[in-house]
C-alpha cells in the first residue's frame, strides 16, 4: 500500500498488523516526480515539496551519515514494513540497499510531524469513483496543509 511520510495511514497499519498482515510499502517517497504532479492523481498535492527535500529528513540524515531517502527508507523498515522503491540507476540502488538502520525513537517522533495524509496514487478522478474514500488521503482530509 502507498505509504510515506505524508501518508502514514498509521491507524490502518495498526489494523493490519493486529490481524497478522505484513504490509508491502510502495511509493516511499511520495511519488512526486513531475509525471505524477502533472496528472489527475495528485494534481492537488503537487504544490508540496518534495519528501527528500523536508529539513527535517535532512537534519536527521546528517545524524546518521545517510541521504534523506535512506532515512526514508529506514523508517519504513524501522515501522515493520517491507520498502519497495523503484530505481534503475545503479548508484540509487546502491544507496537504497546501505537503508537498513535503526533510527532513534525521536527521530521517528520527528518523521511522525510530516504526516499531512497526502495520497499521491490516486486515480479516483481518472476512474470516476472515489477509491479510497475511507481511507486516510482523500481530497478533504488535507486541504490547507502546506508540508
């Protein structure tokens, strides 16, 4: 399921995981790219910048001697997910697999402060039907948040 630190559908993991599902995290990042910016699926969440780009994952990178996106990648493991990202560039991949480490428990309060419940793979408007409407990440659960 599409999880990152502007959607982290915590109260939805919790569930999964009491009833002994091991959730597979896509879009770690947020799917921000221009592709995505561009179309219908996140068109009004594309004003926000980009996850990698947080000073927060920043400060919390240069604690580790790590990359925002291996911080990313980190807290994703560190909450007991799987973490697929999508690279084909060798250096990326690299970097991605050097992820697994523990963060401190404040580190992981700091990452909890960027959820603004921001769904970036969403085509209810392409499909005309609204697919995750009780789900955290709907269109009005997050007008006004800046991230």
């Amino acid at each position: 399921m599409e999880v990152h630190p502007y959607l982290q559908q915590k109260g939805f993991n919790e569930w999964l995981r009491a009833q002994g599902i091991h959730v597979v995290q896509f879009s770690p990042l947020g799917n921000m790219n221009d592709f995505y910016r561009q179309t219908g699926w996140s068109k009004q969440i594309a004003h926000m910048i980009r996850i990698i780009d947080q000073p927060i994952l920043k400060d919390i990178g240069q604690k580790y001697g790590k990359s925002p996106v291996q911080v990313v990648l980190a807290w994703g493991i560190n909450s007991g997910r799987s973490v697929i990202p999508k690279s084909v560039v060798d250096w990326q991949i690299e970097e991605n697999l050097e992820a697994d480490f523990e963060l401190q428990p404040e580190d992981m309060a700091q990452i909890a402060t960027l959820d603004a419940q921001a769904r970036f793979n969403d085509p209810s408007l392409d499909y005309e039907w609204r697919l995750y409407s009780d789900l955290e990440g709907i269109d009005g659960t997050m007008r006004g948040k800046t991230h």
